[in-house]
C-alpha cells in the first residue's frame, strides 16, 4: 500500500536518510535499535530463511519522532501493553497486516496505531517500509483532554488497524508528508520552536480526530459549548468568593468540563474569558471597599489592590480609570 504523498516506492532514496542510525542483519541489534527509538517491541523472523537488511532512520523534535523503517524481508513485531509512547505505522511500500486481541487480523490496505495498554503484532512483508510516528504519551493526553469536555477517566487506546483509505487518515497522512519532506529538505523550519509546536499539535491532534479511539464519541464536544447553567455556576462560583486563586484548570475541573470548552462558554455568556471576568470581579470589589473606606481608617490604595489579588499597582491603577474613570486615590478620597 502506497499513501499518497509519500510515494517512494521502489525506494532509491529513503526518507529521512540524513537522520539514519542503523543498517544492520542482526536481529538483536535490530530489535534493540529500533525498541530504543520507536517503541519497545519484540521482532521475530517467521521464515528460518529470512535475512534481514534493516534500516532505522530517527529525526526527534519534542514530543514527536519521526522514523523510517524497513527490515528487508518479512517479520513479525509484537508490542506488549506496557506503559510505552504511541506509535502510527504509516506503509509507503510493501504490506502489513494488523492483529490485536478483540479486533482480528486485519491485513488490506492498512497501517497500524500502536496503544500502549493493547498487546499487538504487525506482520510486515518482505518490501514493506513504513514511516513510523511516536507520539509522547503525556502530550498526546494533555491534546486529547483539551478536545473533550469532560476529563479523562479511562485510558486512551486507538483502533490498531488504520485504514489508509480513510478521508480522515488521507489527510492526516499528507501532514506527516510534509513534515517528512521538511525533515528531508533540512531547511531547519521544524527545528524552529514556534512552528515545532505547532506542527505537532497539527500530528498530535490531527491522528485524534482521523483514527477511531475510545473518546471518540466524546470529540463532538469539541464543536459544542457547556450548558449555559454550568457556565453560569462558574461564575457564581467566582462572585461568592474573589479572593480565591483560582485558575482556568481549576475551574474547568470542579465544573467536569474541558478548558476549551469552559473558554468557549464564558465568551458566550459573558464575552470575556474567565479570568478576564473574575479581574472584573475583584475591581469591582476592590472599588466598593474604597468608597466604603472613611478617611480615618487609614485605608491605603496598596492595601486594597493586594487584598483583592492585584499584586501590580500600576495595571491595578490603569484598570480602574479604564473602567471607573478616576484614579483609585480619588476614590479613596471622597
């Protein structure tokens, strides 16, 4: 199976040539080499007569790496569920095929996305290439919780199967094509970290939405807003008690949904975000014990800013006249 983009097929010159760390015939080499980069794995040669030529090309970028992986003559890799990076198998020559338990064996037209809590054996053929994308487990998490509204509460497993044919997994592929083809280019794009960032969230998230998983279902949150009634319990919460240090995290935790979706909600109900709207909160409280303040009581402007979580009396002072139309001081002396 060849997928668009990455057709390379005979190979002549292999993708990502500049990044290679092994060409070997040894199959414990190989098994090591390869378990070290991409994911721990335990590689066996199903024919007695099979010899391998295996290359391993491996470019990292932060919470992605990207490889090329070829063993020259058919095989089989077994990965265990243990506690391991995610890996897609993306075919750009040859064929595999795909068998975990409770899926089958799954063998036409297709790639593999490699869960850790899910044992799995790819069978590749004798001319089967693939590139390989390992995906931080911690990163991937922290995308998936920001697509959901509410937390994760079981682990994350992908469909092992791939279907290359998929609109979705199309175009999931030509990204990491691009990528590749940067990679290849050495124009060093990816190796700048406002555009690393970036293109990993387009990885990371873009195989969350192509590739079914156990949240699946839960992904259509993503186009939807929290009920107006768990927005506005947020920021009842907020009213009753200002001076608590909250955080967007927090918040979006005691009321079960995701940031985004906490986000999404409050520029809806109150076109702010929610830290924009507990600030208002705070000036506004800041503000009624100023006017309440007698010029006896020895109430300062200081005093009051820092009471109520403003620690920069500059940006407190310009807030207020934005919002009040006089300074703070002379509201204090009225």
């Amino acid at each position: 199976m060849v997928v668009p983009g990455l057709d390379r097929e005979p190979v002549v010159e292999p993708p990502l040539s500049r990044y290679a760390v092994l060409r070997s015939s040894d199959l414990q080499e190989i098994n090591t080499a390869v378990s070290e980069h991409i994911r721990p794995q335990s590689l066996e040669l199903p024919s007695p007569g099979g010899r391998l030529d295996a290359r391993l090309h491996v470019a990292r970028l932060r919470n992605i790496t990207v490889g090329y992986v070829t063993y020259g003559t058919s095989v089989n890799t077994h990965f265990g569920a243990e506690d391991s990076p995610f890996v897609a198998h993306v075919p750009i020559a040859g064929s595999v095929a795909v068998d975990a338990p409770g899926y089958g064996l799954q063998s036409e037209g297709v790639g593999s996305v490699i869960s850790p809590s899910l044992p799995t054996t790819v069978r590749w053929s004798r001319t089967s290439a693939q590139v390989a994308i390992r995906l931080d487990h911690q990163a991937l998490h922290a995308e998936l919780a920001d697509l959901v509204t509410n937390p994760l509460s079981h682990p994350l497993r992908f469909q092992p199967c791939m279907s290359m044919e998929s609109r979705g997994v199309r175009g999931w592929t030509s990204a990491i094509s691009w990528l590749v083809a940067e990679l290849d280019r050495g124009s060093g794009l990816v190796d700048h970290p406002l555009v690393v960032a970036s293109v990993e969230q387009v990885i990371m998230r873009g195989l969350l939405i192509a590739q079914s998983h156990t949240y699946t279902s839960h992904l259509d949150a993503y186009t939807r807003s929290a009920r107006s009634s768990v927005i506005r319990a947020v920021a009842e919460q907020m009213d009753a008690s200002p001076q608590t240090p909250f955080t967007v995290d927090m918040l979006a935790r005691q009321a079960g949904i995701s940031v985004r979706a906490l986000q999404k909600g409050f520029r809806r109900e109150f076109a702010v975000s929610p830290l924009e709207y507990l600030r208002a909160v705070r000036l506004k409280r800041a503000r009624e014990e100023l006017l309440r303040a007698g010029p006896s009581e020895g109430v300062t402007v200081t005093d009051v800013a820092t009471r109520w979580g403003f620690g920069h009396l500059g940006w407190f002072g310009q807030r207020y006249r934005e919002r009040y139309g006089e300074s703070p001081s002379k509201t204090l002396r009225r």
